[in-house]
C-alpha cells in the first residue's frame, strides 16, 4: 500500500486486506504502520472509521501477545521483538492524542487499550531503559516528573548507614499492654462462664429415678431409674412378698456400613423378663 495514502476503511476489501496482516506475524508490523496513517486525517475521519481502527488496534494487541510480546513499559523486549512493540506504542499513543475525536460509545474499549500508558514506573534492566528502548519520544519520563512514580533502590552501605530507631519509639506504650490484658481477662471469663453453662446442662441430661410400688405405701422400696419402669406381680402364695421385677427392652440394632451378603438383619424388639 503506497505510504501516502490513508487506507479507505469503506471498502471492505482493504478491510479484510488489513485484518489479515495484523493477524499474522510476519506482516502486523505493517498493518500498524497503515493505521498509523490516519495520524493525518482529521477528525471527522476517527468519528467515521473509529469503531474500525478500535477494532483493528485490538487485532494488532491479540497478534503480538501470541507472539510474546509483553505489552508493558517496564518490561525489557527483547531485540528480534522490539520493533513490533515500538510500532504497537506509537499507535497508542496517536489513539490518546485524538482520543476526543472517537465517538463516546468507544471510551471503554478506549482506556483498556491505553491502560499500559498510565504507569509511571522507570525500569532499568541490565542498564537497558524499558521505556528508551521503544525509542519514542512521549513515552519519556521527564527529570521533573512527581516522585511517586519513580523507584530508587540504594545500595547496601547506603542500607547499612541508615539509624535504627530507639527502643523507646518501637515499643508501645504501657497503656496499650494494659488493654490488652483487660481484653485477655473478659475472654477468660466468658470461656468460664460457657463451661459452666455446659456442666448445668449434662446435668440435666441424667435419667430421673422413683421409687417403685404403691406411691400410698410409706415402706422403703428400691429406686428404680425411669428407663427401666417396675411391673407389680402379685406375690406367690408359697413364697413371700417379692420385689417388683424390672423389664428390660433391648431396642433394634442399628447397623451401619456397606454390608455384601443378603441376608437382612433381625428389626424384631425383644423383651426380656428378668425375676
């Protein structure tokens, strides 16, 4: 395509054209460079083509991060790769200079593209400058930018000669152990006052016990518990008065587990007389 002409979006075989460059490694460098192209059209051209050149700029990003590129500033690219990078930034960088004249709807998809441009961090990797490397002009950090978005690291004896502050100003003050002792006391009392409510509780969980017999006849008779209640049988004639015999009730068997055989357990309750 000849260096001078803006490629004409409304045709959609140019369209394709492009979208097929962009998509493949060996030509999204000079599909960028013919989006780069609009930097010299007005801006009744971006609210025309916008939603296009937005949607191709996308292309190019999926293109070049299959191919491993690391679309950030302070990322080192290496050299056989750098110049697909440098290419991508500057079409960045022409998006956020004529951003005011793409339509509103794009705004969103807008700032997610221009999102690697709103750090300020300066890398130096291996004496190599993240940003100078790409070799564009915008994308430099002024000496006077705000200290905020720099990093400085010092050197060890720098490090080892910094003072270290007094014992007086790390340790906190008396008041702050003091409240903290007050916190760990009403905590020891509330785990207290829990166990006890607890120890109540099993307590009432004991089977209560009665005596068994006429409740008229005042003779001392046996305390039996209420889980097993006392049957009266009539005293023998040639046998003196016996005791109330207790009955035991021995309930169903519970089986748990997987069991292979078919044979099913016994469900019948029996009842057992004891004399």
């Amino acid at each position: 395509m000849n260096n001078d002409i803006t490629p004409t979006l409304d045709c959609r075989r140019v369209t394709m054209e492009l979208t097929e460059r962009l998509c493949s490694q060996k030509h999204v460098r000079d599909g960028i460079n013919d989006l780069l192209k609009f930097s010299r059209s007005e801006d009744s051209e971006f609210r025309r083509y916008g939603r296009k050149i937005i949607a191709l700029t996308e292309v190019a990003r999926s293109t070049l991060t299959r191919v491993g590129v690391k679309l950030y500033l302070f990322v080192v690219c290496p050299q056989t790769l750098l110049p697909l990078k440098s290419a991508y930034f500057k079409m960045l960088i022409l998006i956020r200079r004529r951003k005011h004249a793409f339509p509103l709807e794009l705004d969103e998809r807008i700032n997610r593209l221009l999102l690697p441009l709103y750090t300020h961090l300066v890398i130096y990797y291996g004496g190599v400058d993240t940003r100078a490397q790409l070799g564009i002009k915008e994308l430099l950090v002024a000496p006077n930018a705000p200290a905020a978005g720099k990093r400085t690291c010092l050197p060890a004896t720098a490090i080892s000669s910094v003072s270290k502050p007094d014992a007086a100003e790390v340790m906190p003050p008396p008041d702050a152990f003091a409240k903290k002792r007050a916190r760990v006391n009403r905590l020891g009392e509330f785990i207290k006052q829990q166990s006890t409510k607890e120890s109540h509780a099993r307590k009432h969980l004991v089977p209560k016990q009665y005596p068994t017999g006429d409740p008229g006849d005042n003779g001392a008779k046996p305390v039996v518990s209420k889980e097993y209640p006392a049957v009266d049988i009539k005293p023998d004639d040639n046998e003196g008065p016996s005791l109330p015999r207790r009955v035991f009730t021995r309930t169903n068997i519970k089986y748990f587990g997987i069991f292979c055989t078919g044979k099913q357990p016994v469900a019948s309750a029996r009842t057992v007389c004891i004399d």
